[in-house]
C-alpha cells in the first residue's frame, strides 16, 4: 500500500514540474487560487492566474506616527577654529586699543580750545526819499550769501596761507614728541590745509547765520592767537567784498560818466577849432554887430537920398554940390551890398558865407548843450549811486571774543578710544560673519 501509493505519487511527480515555493509566497495565496491549481490539468498549457476577486475591506483607523525621541547634543569643545578667532580679536581690536591707549595717555600732549563767534551784518538805511514817503528800511539781518562765502573762506587754503605767513602755523604746532597731533616742520601748504581742519572746527548754522569757530593748539596763547587771526582775516574778507559791491554799484554810473565827459570835451574842442578857423569868438554876437551895421548903413542911404533928393529940386544940373550927394548916396548903397553879400554869398568872408557859419556854430552848439546835459545827468546818477551804495554796508559783529583757555580739554581720549573700539569691533563682527557663510557654504 505503501508501494502502491509512493507508486502513484512517484507517477503524479513523474507527469507535473517540481516547484518549490517560499512560505511567504504560499501565505500570498489564498485559498480559492489553491482550489484553481488544484483543477486544473497540466495539459492544458500554461496556467493564467485568475483575477484577484474584490473583497470590500474594512477601513482601519491610521495609528500615529511616533517620532524617534532625538539624542540630546554632546558637551561642545574647544576646536582650532575657536581660538583663531580669539587671535584675531586679540589683533584686530584689543591690540589696538592697548596701543592706542598708552598713546593718548602717556605719549598724546595737552591742547587748549580757544572759542569765537561772530555773524555778517548788513545794515540798509533808508534814503531821505523814503523818510519823507514814510517808508524805512532798517534791516540788521545778516546776508547769507555772505556768511556761506565766509563759512567757505575760513577752511580754504588761501586764509591757511594767511595766517602761516602771519603767524609761522609749522613752528607753532612742530611737536617731535607727539607726531599724530603735531605737524611736520617741512610741511607743504597742502599738508597744512589737512592739519588745518584737525585744529580748527567751524560749525555754521544755516538758519540764524551764526558761525562758531574753535581752535586748538598745545599752548592756551597760541590758540587764541590763531583765533584773533581768524577773526582778522574773516572781517578783512568782510571789508572786501562789501568795497567791492559798492564797486559794482556805482561802476556803471562811473562809465556813463566817462562817456559823457569825453563827450562834452569832443565838442568843445570842436567849437575852439571853429573859433581858431574863423576868428570870430561868438557869431551871434558877430552877427548881431553886422546886423547893427546894416541898419546904420540904411538910415545913411535914406538920409543921403533925401539930401539928394533936395539939391535936385533947389539947385542947378551942373551944380558940385549933387555930384558929391549923388556920390555919397553910390559909395553907401555899396557898402549896404557888400554887407548883404557876406550873408548870402560864399565869398562873403574869408571863411565862407555868413549863414553857412552860423548853420555850423548852431550845430557844434548843440552838440555842446547836449553833451553837457548828459554830463548833469551821469554826474547825479553817480553821486545817487554812491549814496545808495554807502547807505548798504555789511561789517563782523562778534558776539564771543577768542577765548584764552586755562584748561586742557583735548584730545578727548575718552571719545577717541569709544570710537575706535566701535570702529574695531564692527569690523571684526563684519569679518567672522563672511568667513563663516563663506564656511557654511562648502
């Protein structure tokens, strides 16, 4: 029996393919694909799996995802990176400040300030016109063109020039022991205009036209030195430009003036040259002389004729006594034509016609009238002008005098060594952020 069924089986495993399947592959198979194996012949060709039937299943609730509990960070060390960036503190802010320190404390010399305030004022009196229109114009405000051209004139160059050659600026501030806040005896005018800002602050306030102005130096006498030098040269500029505005406003009175002058002497140098030509000082006076001449010479001719007339009624044709009137009565009706010839005639004078003459006078006259009208008038323009000129005036008030100091108050080491410790802690602060983004990105 036993034969009998290993027999059969041996026939059974002889006919079907051996095939070996895992248990998870038989677990994956259900129990209805089991029962479809089981039917199916062997001979039928290549065994197709059935479609998987569709059971409904029943939804499970969705358990929660359990985070893994993150091990606690370990105990940070002290890595090389760490200590370059104390070396570098050390350098970068804290050696500088040991060294700047000692400088300012044990090197740095005493500096007195010497202080001085002034403003431009610009008075503007009303003329006697407006006094007696009732209109005054009184103004003590100061002109802020002028106190910006001061502002601007007091750091140039040109007043450190000024006050080098009054003063001898490299002698005054050569310290060889304090070589930051001194200047080199050898300095050329631009490293002194440099220098020039360092010890002289001006500060400007736009709105009242103040300006205050503070000097240091290392002896409490320099500086104030420095200051009234200052205080000169800026009222001196003052005085200039106010010289040159009255210039300016009375320059072109001053040319209409010229102009009128040389014109006035162009004509009367005509009318001499006229004089000089024709010998006669005044043809008016010449011709109303002439014109007196003309009417004697008239009345004698009447009273020649009328004699004339009377011989020849009471006497005889071959009397002497007509012959001499008639001749009387010729000699003055020639002499009348010849008078009325200088007038009309071009041969009249020696210099032409009496009417041309007097046509040429006529013109250098008013030539002459014109010229001296325009001379009356340039005149009174310009004496208006300077007037007017000399009514505006801008001058220095000072309302602080350059102080002697009898304390030092610079350099103000507090401040500086705040500053720089600022200034070296955001650099330091700015380069370890870059180096480490730069280190984050690799």
């Amino acid at each position: 029996m036993t034969n009998a069924k290993g027999g059969a089986m041996k026939d059974a495993g002889s006919n079907k393919p051996k095939s070996k399947a895992s248990p998870s592959t038989a677990k994956a198979l259900s129990k209805d694909d089991i029962d479809d194996l089981a039917d199916d012949s062997w001979d039928e060709g290549p065994i197709e799996p059935k479609k998987k039937k569709k059971t409904p299943k029943t939804e499970t609730p969705a358990q929660p995802v359990v985070q893994p509990t993150p091990k606690p960070a370990g105990k940070a060390k002290f890595r090389r990176r760490h200590g370059m960036l104390l070396k570098s503190f050390y350098i970068v802010v804290l050696l500088p400040m040991i060294l700047a320190g000692a400088y300012l404390y044990f090197v740095a010399k005493d500096q007195y300030a010497s202080h001085l305030g002034f403003l431009v004022r610009a008075e503007e009196t009303a003329s006697p016109v407006e006094i007696l229109g009732g209109i005054t114009n009184l103004s003590g405000a100061s002109s802020g063109t002028d106190t910006d051209v001061l502002f601007e004139f007091i750091q140039s160059q040109r007043i450190v020039r000024l006050i080098d050659d009054r003063l001898d600026l490299k002698s005054m501030y050569y310290m060889p022991s304090d070589p930051i806040f001194g200047v080199d005896q050898d300095a050329k005018i631009e490293t002194l205009q440099s220098f020039w800002s360092r010890i002289v602050k001006v500060f400007y306030d736009s709105g009242s036209g103040l300006i205050e102005v503070r000097v240091t130096a290392f002896r409490p006498e320099d500086a104030k030195a420095v200051a009234d030098a200052i205080y000169d040269e800026s009222s001196k500029m003052i005085n200039d430009l106010t010289a040159i505005a009255r210039a300016d406003a009375t320059r072109y009175a001053r040319e209409e003036l010229s102009l009128a002058v040389e014109r006035l002497r162009e004509t009367r140098t005509a009318i001499q040259k006229f004089r000089l030509k024709t010998q006669i000082i005044d043809p008016q006076a010449d011709i109303v002389g002439r014109m007196g001449l003309l009417n004697s010479l008239q009345s004698q001719l009447a009273s020649a004729q009328i004699d004339l007339d009377l011989l020849m009624q009471g006497s005889r044709a071959d009397d002497p006594r007509l012959s001499q009137a008639q001749r009387r009565v010729d000699v003055i009706t020639e002499r009348l034509h010849e008078e009325r010839q200088r007038f009309s005639s071009e041969e009249g004078t020696v210099n032409g016609a009496y009417a041309d003459l007097i046509g040429e006078y006529e013109s250098l006259s008013v030539d002459k009238q014109f010229a001296e009208t325009a001379y009356l008038s340039a005149l009174a323009a310009l004496d208006g002008a300077t007037a007017e000129a000399a009514r505006k005036s801008r001058y220095l008030a000072a309302y602080i005098e350059p102080t002697l100091a009898e304390t030092a108050q610079y350099p103000n080491r507090l401040t500086i060594l705040a500053t720089m410790l600022a200034f070296l802690l955001g650099i330091w602060t700015v380069a370890v952020m870059v180096y480490y983004s730069v280190r984050d990105r690799k």
